[in-house]
C-alpha cells in the first residue's frame, strides 16, 4: 500500500514539483495551501506523513505543529522553511517535528527524511498499541471515608499472601476489588479462576473444583481438570462461598489446609498452589451458629477478612460512580439536575450493580438525550419525603429515615453538608444511615 502523504504548501511550483516526485517515487500526495484545507483533510483522511512549510496564507505551520502532534502521533511531520529560518525550524523540532528541510529543497534529501519519518512514525504508533494493551483499566471503587478503608485494607491484602475473605451486599463489587487485589498482588503473572458456588451444586461443584477421572460419576464420560488444578501459580476466587454444601465444604477444607486434593474417582494426590479469595453476602458466623457453614473452614479462610460498605452508606461515592459508569457505557448522555437527588433519596439494595443497571436502562430509554427522572420508572415508584404517609401515621424512625435522606439529596451527596445541615457529626449521620439500612 502506498504511504498518504500530506503537502501543505501555498506555492504551485513546490506543489507541481513534489507532485512528479512523490508520484514518481510510489508515494500518493494530497495538497493543501493554507492551514485551514490541511486541518480538513487530516480529519477526513489519516495520513502517514505531513510536509508543512511554516509561512502559510491562514497563519504559521508553527502553530499547528502541537495540535497535528498531539492528534496524529503516529504521523511523522517534516518542515519546510527558508534559509534564515533555521532556529524557527529547531524550535519546530521541539514541538514535535521529526525534521525539517530548507528551500530550496532536495529531493534526495526529502527522500532520505521522509523514509526515517515513516520508520519513526510506525515506531510511535507500535509503541502506543503496546500502551493501550498494557494499561490497566483501574476500576473505581469511590473516595468516601468508609470506601478508602476498605481499599486500604485491600491494599495490604494484595501485599501478601493471606487467604482473603470479602464480605459485602449482593452487588457491592466484590468480584471487582478481588480481581484488583490479584491484579496489584504477587499472584498477577498466574491465572485468575474465579466460580460462583451459587451456581452448582452438590457432585457438580466438587467436580468443577476438584476435577474427575473417566466414571466418577454416571456423566464422567472422560477426564477434566478441576479449577483448583487450573489456578495453580494463580488466585483461585470462590464468589458466594456460603451456599457451598456441607460436603464440598469439608473435601474443600483439605485443600485449604494443605493445598492437596484428589480429582473424584481417582487416588493420586495433587498439590495446587493458589491464592485463596472468598466472597459472600452472608454473615458466615451467624451461618457456622446454624450449622450451614463448618467452623473449621469458617476459621481458615477468615484469615484476612474485608468489609465492603453498601452503597447507601457512602452517598457521597454515587455521583462520581455514575459519571464513571455513564463513560464505560461510551454514553454522552448526562444526569439532569433534578436526577441527582432522586438517586440519592433511593436506597439502592442491589447496590452498584443496580445503579449501572439503572443507568443503562435510562441511556437506552433517553435515547441520547440528558437523563431525567421519568427515565428511572423503577426509582420514581420509591416514595419521597413528600409523597409518604402522613408524619402522625408514621413511625418516627422513618420520618427520620426519610428526612435524613432528603438532606442527603439537597446537598448532592455530600455527607459533610449534609451533617452540617442536620446539625449532627458525619460519624453520627454514618451510624444513623447504618441504623436504617
């Protein structure tokens, strides 16, 4: 494929010339002879060169040098300029300019440049895919005192080894802040196996955790390795690990305990090294007084345990939340002024996967258009301060409750005003909102 070469230049017999050369010399030329035609084929075209003279009829090439750079970093640029205007073409080079050539100009030279531009301008651009593939898409978890806590408690899980077990609400993103601790802990260079034990049950679990031989089982019609096997040199994350059954539970605290295990139907003992992470959305030591989780497992892998807040207790997280959200759904939409407070009165028991879920329903229904209220059926059923029942007919706790998040509301998720307002401290608003969760 030829390269596109862009020559921006107000004189004919420049352009007639490198016409012939670039012509003659495989390359395709397009012209322009001001700023404002170059600016307009840059963006309908993407060109693998530019050859810009600095003194145009619209302005200098100077000028324009960052902005092509900035926009087009793989493009190689080439100036040209006239004789006395050698220490103008340099400062050109600071800007970002691969080279420059003085009028008149020499074709083998140009040649010459132009070919080391190219090079250099397939070397940025490998460069850049290179960054892009290697940088990490950092999630956000949220600024709020209660959610820096835990992110420090998560940063010094991810600088050690210890089984680490999270505890939060369905949807707080668990399976989010393991991933982060695996991708920022020592375990990074190994696979990520992750299983929800909500999912299957019984012989199926163990199955998938332990793996099996030929006839273990009536369908075990060949041999499959188990996910514990599979995250050995790796973190092997055990979403929901409450509803495992009390058989899985004790094959697995073996594992746990010695990091061996046998595939079902077999007799070989395996060594896996892992990282251990568990979730749940129980309280597992109430679930151990009931009997439905053993204790001895409960003890192991409470090792390093980590609270994440709902997200009801951390308001003041939401509006940076949505904005993020909004930007991983590559939406343009925006939250309309009178949105805010409503997502800050609704008390959100799916958490923030119920607030993405929510946004996204609102962008498809807006269809582009700013966010507004009728876009969040699901939240406008929720009754308001104003809408609820009469304060006689009410229980005070919930006249309080609803109040206190109305003042939420009014100060846009910021829990420091919002005390201020209530005249409380922010410690007492937290354990309020606590109270009434």
């Amino acid at each position: 494929m030829k390269p596109d070469i862009l020559l921006v230049d107000d004189e004919p017999s420049v352009v007639f010339g490198f016409s012939r050369f670039f012509s003659g010399a495989g390359y395709s030329l397009t012209s322009a002879s001001s700023l404002a035609e170059a600016r307009e084929a840059v963006g309908s075209q993407r060109f693998d060169a530019v050859i810009l003279d600095l003194n145009l009829p619209d302005g200098s090439g100077m000028d324009w040098i960052n902005e092509l750079r900035e926009g087009y970093p793989g493009t190689a640029i080439i100036v040209i300029t006239g004789a006395g205007d050698v220490p103008l073409a340099v400062d050109a080079m600071r800007r970002g300019a691969d080279n420059f050539l003085t009028k008149p100009v020499s074709l083998s030279d140009l040649d010459i440049f132009l070919r080391k531009g190219l090079e250099a301008g397939a070397l940025r651009r490998k460069d850049m895919t290179q960054q892009l593939l290697s940088k990490k898409n950092e999630p956000y978890f949220g600024a709020s005192a209660a959610m820096q806590k835990t992110l420090q408690l998560a940063s010094t899980a991810a600088e050690n080894n210890s089984t680490v077990l999270l505890q939060g609400e369905t949807g707080s993103g668990k399976g989010i802040l393991a991933k982060w601790i695996y991708e920022n802990g020592a375990h990074k260079a190994g696979p990520f196996v992750d299983i929800n034990c909500s999912g299957l049950k019984g012989d199926l679990l163990a199955s998938e955790l332990f793996g099996h031989v030929k006839g273990a089982f009536t369908s075990a019609s060949g041999e499959r390795k188990g996910l514990i096997e599979v995250a050995d040199g790796g973190t092997l994350f055990l979403d929901e690990i409450a509803d495992m059954e009390l058989s899985v539970q004790a094959q697995f605290l073996k594992v746990v305990e010695e990091q061996q295990y046998r595939r079902l139907g077999d007799a070989r003992v395996r060594r896996s090294n892992f990282r251990l992470i568990a979730a749940t959305n129980r309280d597992l030591a109430e679930e151990v007084r009931r009997g439905a989780f053993r204790p001895d497992l409960f003890f192991r892998i409470n090792v390093f345990p980590i609270e994440i807040p709902p997200l009801r207790l951390r308001l003041e997280d939401l509006p940076e939340l949505a904005r993020r959200i909004l930007s991983s759904l590559k939406a343009s939409a925006v939250i309309s002024p009178e949105v805010m407070p409503l997502l800050l009165s609704y008390p959100w028991p799916g958490n923030v996967r119920e607030l993405k879920n929510a946004l996204e329903r609102a962008v498809l229904i807006s269809r582009g258009g700013p966010l507004r209220p009728e876009h969040f059926p699901g939240l406008l059923e929720w009754p308001t301060p104003e809408e609820s029942p009469r304060a006689g007919d009410r229980d005070l706790g919930l006249i309080e409750r609803d109040h206190i998040r109305n003042v939420i509301g009014e100060a846009g998720g910021d829990m420091k005003k919002a005390a201020e307002k209530l005249k409380i401290s922010r410690a007492t608003l937290y354990r309020k909102l606590k109270k009434f969760s």
